[in-house]
C-alpha cells in the first residue's frame, strides 16, 4: 500500500519533470528559433518615445568586456543614455570605458567612479549613484558580462509599454534569458555552460511562460524607476515576508540582500501587481575561463543566497535533477508496469541529454554572438559537452547538500565573506563567527592537500547569479 502511494506520488513528479522540461523546449523553439528583430520604436523619432538609462556596474576586466560594454552603444534605439560604475578609482576597467565614449561622441554616456555604501550588497552600493543619477524613469540595468543584441533595448521598451490586454495586468519589469557565450576549454567553463543553456534555461523558460509567480534572473533586466521606488515603498509599510532596509527607499531598500534581483521582481510582482516579460532576446552571458572550483563556489554561493528566500523550490531542487528524477521514474515505472530498471533508466538519461542540446541549439539561433564566431570547440552539443553535461548532472546532489549545511558565501574578489541569516538578508562575518562544519572539512582538507586558500573567491568574469 505505502509503496504503492509512493510510486503514484513519484510517477506525478516524474510526468510533471517531463511536461516542463518539453515545455521549456517549445518556448525555446518558438520565442527563439530565430534572431531577434527590432521594434518599431527603432525608427521612432525620440520626442514619441520614453527615454532609457542603460546602468552599468563594473568591477575588473570580464571576459570580452570591449564587445560587452560597446554593445550598449550599439542600441537600436533614439533615446538613451549609459552611466557606467565603478567602486574604486583604480578598477582596470576604466580606461575600456573611457576608450567607448571617446569612440561614441554622439552618445549621452559618462562613468561614475565610487560607490555609495547603502547595505552589505556590493553592486547596488556601485549602482546607486548611477541609479540616482538617471535622468530617465525606464532603467536597464545590465551586468558586465553580459553581451546585448542590438535590438534588445527597442524590443523590451515595447513590451514595457504596450498597453495590457482586457483581464491581464500590465508588464512591470523585461527581463532576458542568459545565455552562455565563450567558454574557454575549463572544465568549470564547460559546466557552467551546459547549466546555463540547459539545466538553467529549461526551468526558467519553463516557470516565466507559466507566469504564476516571479522567477528572475538579474543579468538584464528592465523596470521602471518609480515603479521600484512604490513597491519599495508599499513592502516596507505592509511589513511582509522580506523585511527591506529600515531608512531607505527604492534600489538602496534591497541591500540588505545579495539575491536583490529576486527581491525587486517580487517587489514588482507582489506590491504592485505587475506582470514580467521576456523578449525574443538573449542576455549573452560571456563565460570566459572559469575552474571547476570557482564553478563548485557560484553554485554554492546561489543555492545559499536562495534557500531562505525560495524555500520550497531550493529543497526539492534535488529531484529536478535528472539522475535523481531518473530514479524516482524508474521506480514508478516498474511498481506500475513492470519495466525493468536496465531498460528505462538509460533511456530516461538519453532522452534528458537529448531534450537539453535541443534546447541549446534552439537558443543558439537567438545568441548576441552566433557560434560561428568562436571556435567550433565552443558551440557544443559534442563530446565535450556531453562530459561537461555528465559532470554537471553527477555534481548537482554533493553540490546541493554542501551548500544546505553551510551559511556563507563570498563575493567576486572584494576578500569580504557573507553570512546567509534566516530571513534572507546577509551580513559580513566577523573574526569571531565561525564558519559551518562543511566549510572548516572542507578548509582542513586543502591545508592537508597543500592549499592554504580556505574560502574560494570569485573572479570578475566568474559572477553572477542564476
């Protein structure tokens, strides 16, 4: 009887994996089966469009950073300004700036060097004075690494603007699905590509097309600034879920946490009851070189900054995973049909890998940078990226549990590590507060092996969150 009601219980979520994961594909084949196109706002004259302040925030020298940033001087787009940040004077990515907008005269660009320290967050402390700053409503905010079509500012404007349809709430906030670009031949390079561009992409497509709740990834993302300021404004008087900063208002409100591109698209969702929106566009994720360790800390870092933001969906992201969904469908399978284990567990794991290059050769058609201008060794699905996607798929249960038992995180390469407290917010540990038992094995074990580095930090172009 009790095994009976297991299988049952595991043949829905086995059937509900599926039905996602090939939902996810025709949202990719459909939204991205081919490059995007501009919108008519292109050609608009500037006086009949809203204006754009494009902010950027630097720190060091992502991969193709030059592509990255020239990018949005590119937009197709009559009215738009870029403001570019940095927290120190000395950041080796000012000159590449300053080498744009002398290459630009004729766009409304400038660079603000010094961050205003709002909370624990490093990027809003960078963003804030841009985001002050801004002489349009409409931001587009845009990390680093991050490589844009040219049409990417045109077509999110119209899908900010466009009137709602009669019984549908109006669009609050345009956000793009990432995408990785340039890996080098790292395995961590590697594996972070096949999450983005499978694992990742699936679930994300999957989730936003559904539209029950936020699910926001903030690469690139376009809102309103005075629609932040209001759902700012409202969370903190209504006092629910994630408490925002005490004494600030708008983006500076969400320092407190290092997942704030979560917290805003809740923010808009909630509050203000405003829908999200996803283009035909992709946000380029430029991957560069990462190692598996620096690959094995991101992962960890993101599972730790969510799990008391998204409860739910962080402990059951195990049985999402193919060889544990695997499992659970094998076993439900045979409880109900008879099917041997040998026969339907490889096929189960074939179909995966299957439906997951489909869906990046899908993406591919809509990528800011078309695989032939890379090596081919880049573009995948091939061998390489069948270990790298098996390497991935076997590392996502150790991973998970390490990141469950622990509580920190570091950031980049600023040297500060961050505690994760229960209500989602972080702050810098001290020298007094101790790390979790994971982390001291973890520290113990590398001393042992000769590696005196105890805490893995991020590289510039290794950052961001999923």
């Amino acid at each position: 009887m009790i095994s009976t009601i297991l299988a049952g219980l595991g043949l829905g979520w086995y059937s509900l994996m599926w039905t996602i994961s090939c939902l996810g594909l025709a949202v990719a084949k459909s939204r991205y089966n081919k490059p995007p196109q501009p919108s008519s706002l292109s050609t608009a004259s500037g006086d009949d469009v809203p204006g754009v302040s494009i902010l950027r925030p630097l720190r060091g020298l992502d991969c193709n950073l030059y592509e990255n940033l020239e990018s949005s001087f590119l937009q197709l787009y009559p009215k738009f300004e870029i403001i570019f940040s940095v927290a120190d004077e000395a950041d080796p990515s000012i000159p590449i700036v300053q080498e744009l907008i002398r290459k630009y005269p004729k766009v409304d660009a400038k660079l603000v060097i010094g961050e205003e320290i709002v909370g624990v967050n490093p990027k809003i402390n960078n963003l804030i004075r841009p985001y002050r700053q801004a002489a349009y409503d409409i931001l587009w905010v845009l990390d680093s690494n991050v490589l844009s079509s040219t049409s990417a500012l045109s077509a999110s404007v119209s899908l900010l603007i466009t009137p709602p349809l009669p019984g549908h709430k109006p669009i609050g906030l345009v956000h793009h699905l990432p995408f990785a670009i340039y890996p080098d031949d790292n395995l961590g390079s590697r594996v972070e590509q096949v999450f983005l561009c499978s694992t990742h992409a699936k679930m994300y497509l999957a989730i936003n097309w559904v539209a029950i709740e936020s699910c926001v990834t903030g690469k690139s993302c376009l809102y309103r600034k005075s629609d932040l300021e209001r759902a700012a404004m409202k969370k903190k008087e209504e006092g629910k879920g994630h408490i925002l900063a005490d004494g600030q208002s708008g983006l500076a409100a969400f320092g407190k946490y290092l997942g704030e591109d979560n917290m805003i698209g809740e923010a808009i969702w909630h509050e203000l009851g405003m829908r999200h929106a996803m283009g035909g566009e992709i946000a380029g994720n430029a991957v560069g070189s990462m190692n598996f360790k620096t690959f094995f800390r991101r992962r960890v870092r993101w599972i730790r900054v969510r799990k008391y933001m998204v409860i739910a969906s962080t402990l059951i992201e195990p049985l999402t995973e193919c060889f544990i969904c695997g499992l659970v469908g094998a076993f439900s399978l045979r409880h109900f049909f008879s099917l041997p284990f040998w026969f339907t567990y490889p096929v189960h794991v074939a179909a995966w890998f299957s439906i997951d290059c489909l869906i990046f050769t899908a993406l591919s058609n809509a990528s800011p940078s078309p695989s032939r201008s890379r090596p081919a060794k880049h573009d995948g699905p091939g061998l390489d990226y069948l270990k790298a996607w098996f390497t991935r798929e076997t590392m996502a249960l150790p991973i998970w549990l390490f990141a469950m038992l622990g509580n920190t995180v570091g950031w980049r390469d600023n040297g500060e590590t961050y505690k994760v407290q229960t209500d989602g917010s972080v702050k810098l540990v001290g020298e007094n507060d101790q790390e979790a038992f994971v982390e001291r094995a973890l520290a113990a074990t590398r001393r042992r092996m000769g590696d005196r580095e105890s805490y893995v930090r991020l590289s510039p172009d290794a950052e961001n969150a999923v």
